[in-house]
C-alpha cells in the first residue's frame, strides 16, 4: 500500500506541476485558466493529504516476539492478547507504547517500524 501511495502522490505531483507551467496556458481565457488553478489547487492537496498518511505510518511500531523460527516472526496481536504469524493481524503501536512494554522484556520483545518490516515483508498465501 505504500509503495501504491507514494506513486499516487508522486503522479499528483506531476500533474499539479505540469498544469502550473504548461505552454498551452498561453492562450487561455480567464474561465479555462480559473479551471486550471482550482485543477493545480486539487492536485496539491492530494499530495499533502498522501504524503501526511506516509508520514503518519512511520511513527507506528509492531513487537516482534523473539526468537523466532527462522523464517517466520511471531508478532503481537492487539492488546496483547496472543501472538500471531500473520502480519495483517500485528498490532500497530506508537512508539510510547512499544518502548513501554518491550523495556519490561527486553530480551523477549523488540520494536520494529510498521514501515520498514512491511517494505521487506514477504506474504504467503494460505498453507
């Protein structure tokens, strides 16, 4: 989803870009151009709005449950309440939160970026 996101932001970007500065601008009327501004005006905001969800996303963390199989992690689940394989179903946390419970168990449990393990996850479909 991430990647999908910053692509939507990028070509957003693009857009809003190419109708600021595009040479078919030169012989607009005064409705086409206002067309235009409130076009560039949409698309900008379309790039603020996915570049905040990105930014948002990082400050998540999931707990990882050591040790793990080896090729496969053990993830918590929401609230604590058990651990589960499937990263969908990982509790996402703020970092507060993450630092609070993996200090208790130091050797157990450790943070890991919600952006950075689901950039390298690798998902299997059922077993």
């Amino acid at each position: 989803m991430k990647l999908y996101d910053s692509t939507v932001a990028r070509i957003a970007g693009n857009i809003a870009s190419g109708l600021a500065h595009s040479p078919l601008l030169a012989n607009t009327t005064r409705e086409e151009e206002r067309i235009v501004e409130v076009s560039v005006r949409l698309a900008n905001a379309i790039v603020d709005k996915l570049k905040a969800d990105l930014r948002a996303d990082d400050g998540m963390y999931y707990i990882e449950n050591l040790p793990n199989n080896g090729d496969c992690c053990r993830w918590w689940r929401p609230d604590g309440k058990g651990y589960t394989r499937v990263l969908d179903e990982a509790w996402k946390l703020d970092k507060m939160s993450a630092e609070r419970i993996c200090s208790a168990r130091p050797d157990q449990d450790v943070m890991r970026l919600v952006s950075d393990v689901d950039a390298k996850a690798v998902r299997h479909l059922g077993r």
